[in-house]
C-alpha cells in the first residue's frame, strides 16, 4: 500500500512556509497573515484580498498568490485536477499583475516562475527562474528552482550541482529537503531519505507531506508507531488529506482497530473517491472490510429512475466520465446499477449500458480484470435477451481489455467472436473495426502474415470510413509491414498516413498516428526524426502517467522513447524512461497481475520479463554498475523470480484457509477441469472429438473460474504478490558466515533498428553477504558457450563417469572467489544453473567437490531466505509410495528379483511398457522399518494401491515419499509445461492402451500435483528419474514437478537431475532417514547421506544425482 502513492510524489513538490516572505505589519494584513501561518488558505486569500483592496500593498498580493497556489496544491493533492487548474491559473495571474508592477525584481519573477510551472508553462518558468539567479546569484531558491527542472532521476538528480549550490547558499529550503528525501526514498535508501525528511521538519514541522513521505518510510520498515504519528501530524495540518487519511486507516488495520480503520476510510473516500481503487488492496489482506458497505448510501425516499427517465445518476456519471474524471463517475455508476437492478421495470437494455461504462471506467483506470467482469456479464444479458445490436461490440471490447492485458490469445478470441457477430447480423459497418483489432492482436501475437492480411481487409473497407480512420488503417498496415521487417512497404504506408492526415482540419499531434510514425522511423534507423515526433505526443503520455500510472500504453511509449534516447547517445534519458517503463510494470504486478487468468499472467510475464531484461542490458553496458544499479537489478530480480509460482502459492494457500462456501464450489469446478485438462493431453484429435473435449473451450472455463475465485477479495494476507524492500530484508537475515546468491540468465540488448535481442547471453551473480551490506556481482559474460558446449561436456561427464576437470572453472570457480569466509550459500538458479547440480563440480586444485566445500542450498529465490519455515519436527506422518503396478493386467509377472537391480535405472521409453521397479518396493520397505523404530508413523501404499486416487487424497503429512517413474517432456513455448511432466502411478500402461480416460489414468501430472493438499508438509522426496527437469522459464525457474510440489505447499522437494540408479537410490534414500532422526534439519542429513554415499560411490552419477530445493 505504501508504494501505492510513491507516484505521486515524483511530482514537484515546492511549498512556502508562513516566513518566506515578510509582511508589513497592518491589521487586515496581519489577520491575513495568521490565517495562512494556520494554513487556512481559504480565508487567508479572502483576508489579503480584503488587505489589499485597502491598502495596494504587494505583500498582500503575495499572500493572494501563495494562498491560490497552496489551494491548488491541496485540491492536486485529492486528485480534484479541475479544481487545482483553476487555483494554479488563478495565482498566475496575480503573480503577472505582481511581476508587471516591478519587472526587476527577482522574488516576483521567482513566484511567477512557479505559477508558471504549474500552469504547465515550462519554458516561461525557465527564463524568470534563469533571471533570477543571473541577476542574484546568491538566491538559494532560483537554484533550487531551475533544479526541479532538470530532467534527471536518481542519484544524478541528488548529486546535481544546483541542489548543492541551493542548500549552501539557503540552508532553510525546506522543500528541497523534502524532494531530496523523497529521491532517496526511491532508491531505496532509507537511512539518507529519513534524514532529508526530518531536516525538512526541523526547518517547517508543517509540512504535511513531509510527514506523510516520512510515515511511508516508516511503513517500509515497518514502524508502526513512526508511521501512525507521521500520518496523524500529516492530518493536522491538512485535515481532508485523503491519502493521509488512507494510509492512517492502514496503520489501524494492521494494528487491529477496524473499526477506526472503516471510519477513517468512509473519510478518504469522502475526500478523495480515488481512493477506492485503493481499498480493494486492503480488501485483499483484511477480508473482514467485505463486510462493510464503503459505497455512498442513498435517501430511501429516492426513485431509481430520474426526472428524464433515466436511470437515477446515470446522467452525471456519464459526464463525469467523458471529462475523464473515472473514480467519480465510477462511484455513481456503482449506486446506478445497484439502485436499477432492484427497479420492477428494469429494462436489460439500460442495464447493459450501465456496465459498459463501468467497463470503460475501470479500463481507462487500468483495472482491466473489473473491465472484463463488467462487459462479461453485460455480454451475457445481451445473449439472454437476445440484443443483437450490442453482442458485437460487447465482445469487441472484451478482446481490447485482454489486449491491453498482454493476454493476445483470449483477445483474438474475442475479437473473432465479434466478427462472427457482425457477419452473423449483417452489422457491416464495424467490419472495419473488427478487422482493425484483430490485425493489431495479431500482430502483437507474432503473427505478423495474418496482421498483414486482416489490416489490407480494414484498409479497404477505410475508404468508406472518415480520413481519419483512413490514416490509421495505413499506420496499422504499415506497423505490421515494420513487424515482418517490410521496412519499404512500412515507410510507404507511414507517407500515405500522413498525406491524409495532414489533410484534416486537426488540432495538436494526434497519439496513435504520431506514435505509428515513432515506431516505424526508429525500426528504419532515423532516431531523430523518431525523436521529433515522440516529443509532439510526450505530454499526452505524461498526462496518462499522472492520471493512470498502470495504463498498458504508457510500456510501449516508456520502451520506444528509451531505444530511441539511447541511439541519441542521451544515456540519461533513457535511463529515466527505463526507470519509468520499470514502475508502470510494478503498478501493473500490484494490481492487475493477482486478478488475471492463468494464461493471461503467462503471457504477462514473459512480456515483462523481457523488459526487465533489457533493463538489466543498459545497468551493464550503458551505465556505471554501483550499488544503486545493483540494488536496482536485485529488487527487480525478486519481484520477477517466482512471480507466477508466489502468485500460485497464495492461490492455494488461499484455498486452504478459505471458509467461502461460494470460493470453494468454484475451487470444486476448478479442480475439475483441471484434472480433464489433464487427461485430455494423452488424448488425439479423434478421442477428443468422441469425448466432446474442446481444450481452447476448458481452458477459458478454467481461467474464468480462476479469475472469479479471485474477485471474491478472500486473498490470504501472508503471501503478497508484491513486497518492497526485499534487498535489505534478506541480508538483515544472514549470518556473517552466509551468503545469498541470485543468479540473473540475460541477453545482450541491441537498442539499434528498433531494438532486438541478441545472441550475446550473460549470467550475473548478485551475492549479498552476511557481514557485508553491499552487493558484490560476477557477470560471465560466455553464456552461449555454458549453455552449450559446457553443458554437453557436464552430462557427458556424469553418464559416461569421466572426471570433469572444466565445469568447475566455467560454472562455479569466479562465483566462489567471492565467499571468502562464507561456508553456507543460498542459491537461486537461472538457465543452465538449473539443469546442473552444483554439489557435484570438481575442483582440481583442491581435488574436492562443492559438496565438500561448503553446504550449498537450492532456494526457488533468494526472498525464500524471508519466509517463516517451522523446523522438521522429531516426530509425525510420513506418506510412503512406491512398487506401482503400472500394468494391471499382467500385475502377477512383475519381478521382484533385485539381482541385476545395480544396472536397472527409474527411467522409460515407451508408456506401452513401463520397466518393473522392484527396488522401490525395498526402498519403501526399508524407509518403513527405520521410522517404525522411531517417533514417526507411516502410512505405506505399494502395488495396486500405489494409485493417483490416494496420493490426491493425502492431507498435509509430515513427509510424502514418492518413489516411481517419472517424466519429462519438451512442449511448445504457448503450451503449459505442467501437463507434459509428472509420474507414473498404477494403472497407467492400462489405461493408456485401453484409451480409458475416465476417472483417475494413473498419471499424476505436475498440472495436478500443484492442487495436492500440502499445506504443511515440511518435504517432498521424489525418488524417480528427472524429477528435477522440466521446461526452464528464465527467472521464473523449473516449470516440473519440483515447482508443482512446492505450489501445492511443500517446505522442501527433493528431486533428481537425470536418470537414477535404482539400487544406489534405495541406498542414498534409506540412509537420509536414518540421519533424519538426529539431524539439525532436512537439509544437512540429505547432504550427509550424499556424502556417505560418495564415500562408496566415488562418481557423482550415483551420489549427485538428487537435489533439494526450498527451505
């Protein structure tokens, strides 16, 4: 919450205290004067105006203008921007009439200046802030002024000379302490931040924002008193602050008081109705605010229809939104539809209306999931009714909303679905649209021939249209050319656009027509005149910024002006739009990431990771690599890892703890498609015909059960899918011999020709150290030759037991030379790093392996250091499975013969036969006896019992152990890679022969597994062959069966690398259960049964082949 309104404080923020100026001492002007010393500028402007009809005195037209100035702010502050324009333009011109009245003086043009930049007039700012220090070079402000207008982020922005040059020449600026802190604090430097902000109080302990900037510091570190008694002085100077009074009730909450947490919200909404996107946050972590009614009451005595025949407030919210002003109009939309549904005559023509503006609303606020429901169910009343006129476009902005989402595959969906509407009812007047979307969808899929296509259909039908959709049928056209590298055909259509565009009577520089020049002109090389464009729409782009800091378009305007900045060698800039792209991306995560469906936040994430890729590439090779930049790529490397596995976690920890009656019916039907789901990928064509499967259908019925099951706002407040912070919070939680290592997997950024990855790949090293605060990093910068001819001579090494004498030296030896000191590691694995067991890399100068160096452990993430895991208990459940009898109908010939057991591997090469694995019988058996001698019960299931229906039914135990085939297949890139891993369970050659695919099939995919009841199993032993492979997701991790395990609540997995020895297996296990019991953790007795084990197995294919992965 508190990162919420980080935002708005990358505005300036310029005050005057009550002594910036001082005043002659008559009585009306004194009166004046403690009113705006009490920073009651309403009676304050009415008081110096009552002085100055009086007496004429400048002084008092100085406090006119200041006072104006602090209203607006104020009204800015609440988000009333009409009300705040007018403020602003009001004390412009008073600061005119001041200026014309003595034009030398230097405070005048100073205070003009600043109206100036309020009224969005930079320029004419500039030259009375320029005067001003020209004509009195020891002004403090004048520098402090220009400084604002310095187009800098970060520490460049700190460390500029004039912020210097103001504080030495004027120690009481105030402001410029409070900016300072405000820098500090987005750089995530607390320390310097809290002190800025205390010596801007020091100096005027009224400032209201200073205290509110101090109280989000305090919230990051979790202060709970610093941060109530900041909000509250916050609130005494500006009592109606809504922010304030927002995070105030934040503070409440998380100190148990609802009830004064309710109240102080109700206020904010009051005061502020934008604050309501904001409550759905808390909703998510304090479901009992469910349980309250936030909205606006209405008087019982009012008719749901208005004087017009309307529907009551319909009217007002429609002009509320059509002057943008979204929260307001979405507050009476809200009592709109409530107030009709319950109207006797309700017409569903009205009805739908109604939430088609809701949708528009929440679209244009970048609440895309709230866009959605609203034009879903006013899709759904236009079928039931049969209102044929509105299914196009209903369907129409459904596909634009999962477009601006990221989620292309349901927005061509929808959009074909709105083309059969139109065809369907001859509307072939929106033909032109519906060809436009889905050429555009299209095309941002990567399907760039049928992109071209539907946009030559839509430039045809252009001719019939306006010039103005003209133009834009040749800018689509043109960007789809650019997408499949046509550059001639680009350049040509972008001529044609503008001969027509040029031709309308327009005003201003249109966004889409300029920003398709933008994009074509930086594919063709020519970055100024990319540039020269950019610029005309810039100010647009900052208004959505300002206004909706989520909304999609501002990634690609942030992404394009960032390519184009850097081929102009401004470094700077780019960095800053960088910077800018990377915060609308964290306010997308926040927001819209936890609502969206599963294959919405897939795709959503590798489109953001990409992003945050490039924005490693320019730290590296564009700027200088400090602990600012690293603290940078690290924050953002914990927020990208495991987003999709945290979000899937939360999800099932959700579910667990839910006592929803609705939440858990839907979870029932979600379950159930997702089990069919399963079944279905064994399934051909022909058999899914038979059994009336549609997978594109399912799996739109599973995401749209997914999604409502996270509107119902039942989120659990333990996992978060974002958190801040999470640099210092890890290393504050190391010891001084420990150390946490995130490896980063990017690709080299080519920021030329419209930008494009290359073939260069990096690993990064982020290493934070216990008995050291900075981040030290190791870049390997021989990624395509680790991922290749490295890797090959790895595994060759392991099947063929050669020594390996390189891997050692490329993998782990430049990452090691930075533990001095350190004998525990935290490891969080990137690309290859997830395909190699490290314990096994052979150092020839010590002639030890790591495993003999120091205790290494496999973390999902580095943030997986933060999470609260209880210790393995002494005693408890452990849940044995092995021995399946895979082929039912010839059960009776399985061998039991553990002879030649030695050579047999948990490996196979056909489902028509899978090879007997007697050893797991033994293994289990074995595992039975040890734990029958000690505290631990078990519950053993081998043979015909050993089925997917009992492992489903398992309820958290202590321990599961699962020792069977397992399997990995490659899949494509769009398919979920969960359904093509898993293990086989009885009855799978069985039912695979007989195609019989009704109930259970004896194949418990990873798909299914991450549903199993795990929720306080401390370890999950996989005992079969290449339990740990799966497809890599680069800074997502292992989509397999290790990831479905730790989803479904799992402290721990261990899992293997490559195919396992049946007979060494059985060994390395029994012995890691005989250590358990005496053991400090799961952890050091797994490592010391390995060791045992390499103690008579001196190669690491029959020691090294099982990992452990989480805490």
């Amino acid at each position: 919450m508190h990162q919420t309104f980080k935002h708005f404080f990358t505005l300036l923020i310029v005050t005057f205290s009550s002594s910036t100026y001082l005043f002659a001492q008559s009585d009306p002007l004194t009166i004046a004067q403690e009113y705006f010393g009490a920073l009651q500028y309403e009676q304050a402007v009415d008081a110096f105006e009552k002085a100055y009809a009086v007496n004429g005195q400048s002084e008092a037209l100085i406090g006119m203008i200041q006072s104006h100035w602090e209203m607006g702010m104020r009204y800015q502050l609440n988000d009333q921007m009409t009300a705040s324009q007018q403020q602003y333009n009001r004390g412009l011109q008073l600061a005119q009439q001041l200026v014309a009245s003595d034009a030398s003086n230097v405070e005048y043009r100073l205070l003009r200046g600043l109206l100036y930049l309020y009224n969005g007039r930079t320029d004419q700012a500039r030259v009375d802030y320029e005067y001003a220090r020209i004509n009195d070079p020891n002004n403090g402000r004048a520098y402090y002024y220009l400084w604002t207008l310095e187009p800098l982020q970060g520490m460049a922005k700190i460390n500029h000379p004039y912020a210097t040059q103001a504080l030495q020449l004027d120690p009481t600026l105030y402001e410029l302490h409070q900016e300072l802190g405000a820098y500090y604090s987005g750089l995530g430097m607390t320390e310097q931040a809290i002190e800025q902000y205390n010596l801007a109080l020091g100096i005027e302990p009224k400032s209201y924002k200073a205290h509110l900037s101090l109280g989000q510091v305090y919230w990051n570190l979790g202060d709970l008193d610093r941060m109530r008694t900041h909000f509250e002085q916050s609130l005494v100077y500006f009592p109606d602050f809504g922010y304030a009074q927002m995070l105030l009730a934040g503070v409440e909450l998380m100190s148990n008081q609802t009830t004064t947490a309710v109240s102080l919200i109700k206020q904010a909404l009051k005061t502020n109705p934008k604050m309501e996107m904001y409550l759905s946050m808390y909703k998510e972590n304090y479901p009992i605010l469910n349980n309250y009614n936030f909205k606006y009451k209405t008087h019982a005595n009012e008719k749901p229809i208005d004087a017009n025949g309307y529907p009551r407030y319909y009217q007002e919210a429609i002009t509320y939104a059509q002057e943008k002003r979204y929260v307001e109009a979405l507050n009476l939309l809200h009592q709109c539809h409530d107030s009709y549904q319950n109207y006797a005559q309700n017409q569903p023509a009205w009805s739908m209306s109604i939430l088609s503006w809701m949708s528009f609303c929440y679209r244009e606020l970048g609440y895309s999931a709230n866009a959605i429901q609203m034009s879903k169910e006013a899709l759904a009343l236009s079928k039931t009714y049969n209102i044929t006129t509105d299914q196009a476009s209903l369907a129409a902005n459904i596909g634009t909303i999962y477009y601006g989402w990221g989620d292309y595959p349901n927005a061509i969906n929808y959009a074909n679905e709105s083309l059969n509407y139109l065809q369907q009812y001859k509307q072939s007047e929106q033909l032109y649209d519906a060809y436009t979307n889905l050429g555009v969808y299209y095309r941002k899929w990567g399907k760039t021939d049928s992109a071209v296509y539907y946009h030559q259909l839509a430039l045809k039908l252009s001719h019939k249209q306006e010039k103005y959709n003209q133009a834009l049928a040749y800018k689509e056209l043109a960007l789809s050319y650019s997408t499949n590298d046509e550059m001639k055909k680009a350049q040509q259509n972008i001529d044609s656009m503008f001969g027509i565009y040029n031709q309308l009577d327009s005003q201003g520089y249109d966004p889409a027509i300029y920003m398709g020049a933008v994009l074509v002109y930086y594919k063709l090389g020519e970055y100024r005149k990319a540039n020269e464009a950019i610029l005309k729409v810039a100010d647009h782009f900052l208004t959505i910024q300002q206004e909706s800091p989520m909304h999609p378009t501002l990634i690609e305007f942030a992404a394009t002006y960032t390519g184009i900045s850097a081929n102009l060698n401004e470094i700077q800039l780019a960095h800053t739009n960088l910077e800018s792209l990377n915060y609308t991306l964290i306010q997308q995560i926040k927001y819209n990431f936890p609502v969206m469906s599963e294959q919405g936040k897939l795709i959503f994430y590798r489109d953001a990771s990409e992003y945050f890729e490039r924005f490693n590439s320019f730290s590296l090779t564009h700027t200088q690599v400090n602990q600012v930049v690293l603290n940078h790529m690290l924050e953002n490397q914990l927020l990208k890892r495991g987003l999709l596995f945290n979000d899937a976690s939360r999800f099932n920890q959700m579910m667990a703890q839910t006592d929803n009656h609705e939440a858990n019916q839907l979870y029932e039907k979600l379950i159930a498609h997702k089990n069919l789901m399963a079944r279905s990928i064994t399934l051909n064509a022909t058999d899914l015909a038979e059994r009336d499967i549609n997978t594109t259908h399912l799996q739109q019925q599973i995401d749209s059960l997914q999604v409502a099951i996270n509107q119902l706002g039942i989120a659990s407040q333990q996992t978060k899918t974002y958190e801040e912070g999470l640099v210092k919070r890890i290393q504050s939680q190391l010891e001084p011999n420990e150390a946490a290592i995130e490896m980063i997997r990017l690709r080299s950024y080519d920021f030329r020709l419209g930008g494009h990855f290359t073939d260069q790949v990096y690993y990064v090293a982020l290493i934070q150290k216990g008995n050291s605060k900075d981040i030290e990093y190791v870049v390997l910068d021989n990624g395509q030759y680790m991922e290749g001819n490295a890797y090959t001579a790895y595994t060759n090494s392991i099947v063929h037991e050669i020594t390996d004498t390189k891997s050692y030296m490329t993998y782990w030896q430049p990452i090691q030379q930075k533990l001095q000191g350190i004998d525990k590691v935290y490891f969080a694995g990137d690309g290859v790093y997830h395909k190699l067991n490290l314990n096994t890399l052979y150092h020839t100068e010590t002639e030890q392996y790591v495993i003999d160096e120091l205790d290494l452990r496999l973390i999902t993430s580095t943030r997986d250091i933060l999470k609260k895991t209880p210790k393995l208990p002494r005693s408890g459940n452990v849940f044995l499975v092995g021995y399946p009898t895979y082929d039912t109908s010839t059960a009776d010939n399985q061998s039991t013969n553990t002879e030649s057991e030695f050579i047999t591997t948990r490996a196979f090469t056909t489902l028509n036969y899978l090879t007997p694995l007697p050893g797991t019988l033994t293994e289990v058996k074995a595992i039975e006896n040890i734990l029958d001698k000690s505290k631990w019960s078990t519950t053993v299931h081998t043979g015909p019992e050993a089925n997917e229906a009992n492992i489903k039914s398992v309820s958290s135990p202590t321990i599961l152990h699962i020792a069977t085939h397992g399997y990995f297949e490659e899949s494509q890139k769009y398919d979920n890679a969960l359904l093509y891993s898993g293990l086989f369970l009885t009855g799978a050659v069985t039912n695979f022969k007989n195609k019989n695919h009704v109930g259970e099939d004896g194949i418990l995919t990873a798909y299914e597994a991450m549903h199993l009841d795990l929720q306080k199993t401390h370890m999950v032993v996989l005992s079969a062959c290449e339990t740990g492979m799966g497809r890599i997701e680069n800074g997502e991790g292992v989509y397999g069966l290790q990831r479905a395990f730790l989803i479904a609540g799992a402290r721990a997995v261990v899992m293997s690398m490559w195919s396992v020895n049946d007979q060494t297996t059985m060994e390395l296990m029994s012995n890691f259960y005989r250590l358990l019991e005496d053991a400090k953790d799961k952890h050091t007795a797994f490592r010391q049964a390995q060791l045992d084990l390499k103690s008579q197995y001196a190669n690491p294919k029959y020691w090294g082949a099982f990992n452990t992965v989480g805490k």
